[in-house]
C-alpha cells in the first residue's frame, strides 16, 4: 500500500509584517505544520473567533494543527518586527492515522532538537512534481519523510532545549530583527556570538540558509515599506529609523527590492 498523504503548498523562512497576526477565518482544511524561528502566540477559535484555548511559543517550537481547526497566531510581546516562521499545508486520507502513529502533539507548541531537517523536509515535500502516480509517491514520501523526522527529534521536558547553538543563534538573530534600526554588521554579530567572524557566517547560513546582511536588508525593506503606505512620516525619517545611513542609499535598496522608488510606491500604494 502506497500512502495517500498530499503536500499543498509551504514555504521556509517567511517573514510576516509587523504587528501582522495569522487569522485562517474559517476552520482549516488540510493538516497545518509550522516551525518558528522567533518567539510567537496561537490560539484556537471557535466559529465566532472566540478563545478557545491558546499559548505561546519559543524559538526552535512547532505546531501541528488538523483540519476542522480555526487557528490564529502572531508574534509575541517582545516581537516588535514580526514573527517568522517555515510552513506546510498537507492533506490526504492516511495523514490523520500516519500523525496518530507517530503521536506528534497537536494544537500544543513543542521543541524539535534538528531544525534545519524540517526546512530541507518541507523543500523536498514541495519539489517534487506530483502530475503522475510515481511524483504523488515521492511527494507523499516526502512529507512521511519530514514528519519521522519531526517525531523523531522532538524534545521531551525532561531533554533539554535540543540544538543549543542553533538557540542561541536564533536568540541573537531575533534581536537583530527586533532592533533592525540599529547598526548591525557581520563582525558585531560575530563578536556577541563569541565565534569567529567566518565560523559565525557559516553557521548562520547553514541554520537559516543565507546571511545576515542579507535578512536584515529585507527586514529593513518590509519596516519601511509598512511605514510608507501607513504613515504621513517623511521619507527621510523613515530612512532613518530603519538603519538606512542616507535617503540615497534607502531608495537605491527600496528600489533594487521593490522595482519602484519610495516616493513612487507612497504614491501609486504599492505594497511589497
């Protein structure tokens, strides 16, 4: 027997706006996994949105929610710039008996001592082609594959927070993002890490696949471009509290990212 388990759609290192909260409206559809990379809320809603039950979550924690759920989540208090997390929609017939064989915890935060196994899970579910029975197989496979990995690195209380490099990685990381308009560099990052400036940037892209400078300019970029369409605040200051050195360098970067200028955007109501 071949597992009738279906991927729909994911993504790794997604970056919600500011003071952004998930709300899925109506009760889900298909299975929702999710890993977060900075500290967050849920809860679960009734078909009128009231709390039914909820919590709050750490970096490295997950939750797995099942159809027929109405869920909502969102960053927590110390989050000033968002929250981030990787995601997988899946369904299929086998997928609630697969979830209760390998008793993954459902609608409850919990810690995974391998992270970087669920972002090369959730990539490998999501490329496989399913247009014919032997790409179905592989992508039902896939994800079988990702949720034995989920099982079997979840932390129990009694186990420790799992992968303590990549906690306080994503710690500093974190802090990074909370105070994107302060001056960051690599060899700030590096010396508060307390490796070398080279160890540091490898193992920075190795746990979140791409550099530091990198992530903060399109943090920066997001920030301003919520203040640009809801705010009055000149384009200058915005430059400004969001780590820009000049306006000129702002609108170059704004532009590279967005295709427009900052003026232009305000203007026409763009939105990244």
């Amino acid at each position: 027997m071949v597992l009738d388990v279906i991927p729909i759609q994911g993504e790794v290192n997604t970056r919600h706006s500011p003071r952004r909260w998930f709300d899925s409206e109506r009760p889900l559809r298909e299975w929702l996994f999710m890993y977060f990379h900075t500290p967050f809320c849920f809860g679960i809603l009734d078909d009128e949105g009231n709390l039914i039950s909820g919590g709050t979550g750490e970096v490295g924690d997950c939750l797995l929610h099942p159809p027929g759920m109405r869920i909502t989540h969102g960053p927590a208090e110390s989050i000033n710039n968002g929250f981030i997390n990787d995601w997988i929609y899946f369904s299929g017939k086998d997928a609630e008996e697969l979830v209760d064989e390998l008793s993954l915890p459902v609608n409850a935060a919990f810690h995974v001592s391998e992270p970087s196994l669920i972002e090369s899970g959730i990539r490998v579910a999501l490329s496989v082609e399913k247009s014919d029975r032997l790409g179905q197989i592989g992508a039902a496979l896939g994800v079988a594959g990702l949720l034995v990995d989920i099982a079997r690195n979840i932390c129990h209380p009694d186990e420790g927070p799992g992968d303590p490099v990549y906690f306080n990685m994503s710690r500093l990381r974190t802090e990074m993002f909370a105070k994107y308009g302060e001056e960051w560099s690599n060899e700030r990052l590096s010396e508060m890490s307390g490796y070398s400036k080279s160890h540091f940037l490898r193992l920075y892209r190795k746990y979140f696949g791409d550099s530091p400078m990198a992530e903060l300019g399109r943090v920066r970029v997001e920030v301003a471009n919520n203040m640009l369409m809801n705010s009055n605040y000149p384009i200058g200051y915005i430059a400004n509290v969001c780590g820009f050195s000049s306006i000129q360098y702002f609108s170059r970067i704004y532009r590279a990212a967005v295709g427009c200028s900052p003026s232009q955007a305000r203007r026409r109501g763009d939105i990244v």
